[in-house]
C-alpha cells in the first residue's frame, strides 16, 4: 500500500457521486522494531458525498484512506501531498 512522508499542514478532499457515503481518514504508521500498523490521526465522517480533511502532522509516513459507507458510486479525490 503507498503512502507518502509529511511533517506540518496535510489537507485531503473528497467528493463523491450524489449516490455513495464515503469517508476519508489520515493514518499514520507506527513500527516498532519489524511490526508496523496504521493509525488513524484525522478523519472526516460526515453523512454525503464530500468530505474535508486538514491538519498539522508531525514529520512521518501516512497514507489516506477512504471508506465506502453506503451507496455506490465513483469519487474523487484531491490531496496535498498526494
């Protein structure tokens, strides 16, 4: 799975299909010796088709993730960095 390193501002956004409830989250990885996970450091989880990510991070490796929660439909997504 990609991801991308940030340290300071970190903004995503997401639209969707009129049809589909998607969320967006900010994770962040953590590894402790050779185990690593994603952990979720900012999200978005409004009812629709759009959501607004932005946040400071402190320097690391992240990822965005989008949830599907209902509906179905294509989206996209805007994000900086990427």
């Amino acid at each position: 799975m990609g991801g991308f390193r940030a340290g300071g501002p970190v903004a995503g956004f997401l639209r969707g299909a009129a049809t589909v409830d998607v969320d967006l989250v900010l994770e962040r990885q953590s590894c402790l010796l050779i185990l690593c996970s994603w952990n979720s450091v900012a999200s978005s989880r409004t009812a629709g088709p759009v959501e607004d990510v932005r946040v400071s991070v402190p320097d690391g490796f992240y990822r965005w993730r989008v949830v599907a929660v209902s509906g179905s439909g294509s989206y996209r997504f805007y994000g900086q960095p990427r």
